[in-house]
C-alpha cells in the first residue's frame, strides 16, 4: 500500500520559496522533490485540469483527481505529506500581466511548462528582476535542464534567439514526451533550485545537461557562454539574490 507521506516524507526545512510554472510531467516530480528535500514554500501555476491521459506519468494525481484543477489536486496531496508545507494555488496561465507580480513573490523559478512562450516569458522576467530560474524540457526521449543566474550566466536567448515558429510547435507536441524521461529532468530542477536556496553553487549555471534515454542512454553537460548581442549578462539586473538565511550561511 502506498504511504500518504510519500510525496513529503518530511525532511529538514530549507529558507525560500520556489515558483513552479507548470504542473505536468516535469513539473510533478519537481515539487515532490522540492517537499521532499526541505523547500516548505511553494507556488503552483497552471490553468488546466487533471485528464485522463495525464494519470500515467503525472503520478500526483488519481482517479479522484479527474476534473480537478491540476494545482488543487496536487496541494492537496502534497500537504497529506508535509503539513508545514505553504502552498500558493494559481489556476491560470502565466502571461505578461501577471509574470512580474507572481515571479517578484519567490526566490527561484522553476520552468516546467511546455508552451515556448511561457519559457521566453520566465526567462526575460527573471533577468528583469534578478531571479535565478531553471529551464528545462522534453522531447521524445531526450530532456534538458539549464540554470540562469540573472547577470551572471548566460540565458535562454543565448540559447535560442526567439521562441519556435507554430509549425515547430506543432512538430514537437506531435512527437510526445516519455514520462520517466520528464520525471528526471523535473527532479534535477528540484535539486537545482534547492542547492540555490541552502546557499550552493547549482550545478547547471551556465551548462546545460542534456539527458538522452535512448539503448545506450547517456547524459553530457556542456557550457554555455552568453551569446554576443544578447545582453542579459550585461542588462541592467541587480543580480540574482538568495533569502536572507541562505546568505547567511
């Protein structure tokens, strides 16, 4: 029988919080790895419902879920395995009425959304406000992570100029993701977002990760440098801050 604690299973609290933008395949293992390593502040953005078809990777949710809005269903079960955890609902989409306000709240962002603007989005509104965030995404049986340190790292755009054209979109959405796949690229965010705030150096500054779960699956890491012209290592950001008892240490 599967414990009700298994999300939590309590464990020595971390100072800050942690945004999570998305809370699918990438982004339900990142918040049970975020709860079960000590982050007891979360903020969950989404706009959508539990489906069907989300059931088999998005293991958070069951049958009980179904029709539930996807940030409900997954507080509550994250509160039935840390009762100290706070939770911030947001049952919408991030757009750029609302990016500045909700992102200014938290001390790191994760990006576990699959909407290409969404991920431009974090990534401008991080650099503007001095946040560090973590990119990732899945295609097929590849995922990659990346952390932006506002200021000091290069950034998304360094990586791709502008956001894919509606018929790459489409192209990517057509091949899927594999969900263990999501599950470990959301994992790594979590423990970069949690090296961040217990006052370390997160591995994937400036190095993207590239994980491929092919026959012979291999991971590598490569740095990135700021592109030239890009500008987000030299814009005017007060840089990427930790919470007070992070700094402290």
């Amino acid at each position: 029988m599967r414990s009700q604690k298994s999300p939590g299973n309590e464990s020595r609290a971390v100072e800050g919080s942690v945004l999570v933008v998305g809370m699918g395949g990438l982004g339900v293992p990142a918040v049970c790895g975020l709860v079960r390593g000590g982050v007891r502040r979360l903020g969950l953005v989404d706009p959508d419902p539990v489906e069907l078809s989300n059931l088999a990777r998005q293991v958070i949710y069951g049958a009980s879920s179904l029709g539930r809005l996807k940030v409900e269903a997954a507080a509550e079960r994250l509160r039935e395995g840390s009762e100290s955890v706070a939770i911030e609902t947001c049952p919408f989409a991030l757009s750029p009425t609302n990016a500045r306000g909700l992102v200014r709240r938290y001390d790191f962002v994760i990006d576990a959304t699959d909407d290409p603007a969404a991920k431009f989005l974090i990534n401008d509104v991080c650099l503007a406000l001095g946040k560090p965030f973590v990119y990732a995404g899945v295609l097929g049986m590849t995922g990659q992570a990346m952390t932006v340190l506002a200021g000091r790292t290069a950034c998304l755009r360094c990586l791709f100029e502008e956001p894919p054209d509606t018929a790459e979109i489409a192209s990517c959405r057509e091949a899927g993701i594999i969900g263990p796949v999501a599950a470990v690229i959301g994992e790594i965010e979590a423990a970069e977002a949690i090296r961040w705030l217990a006052g370390g150096a997160p591995e994937l500054a400036g190095k993207i990760l590239t994980y491929e779960a092919g026959a012979h699956g291999r991971i590598r890491v490569t740095p990135v440098n700021v592109r030239a012209g890009c500008g987000c290592a030299g814009a005017a950001v007060r840089g990427a801050e930790r919470p007070a008892a992070a700094r402290s240490q």
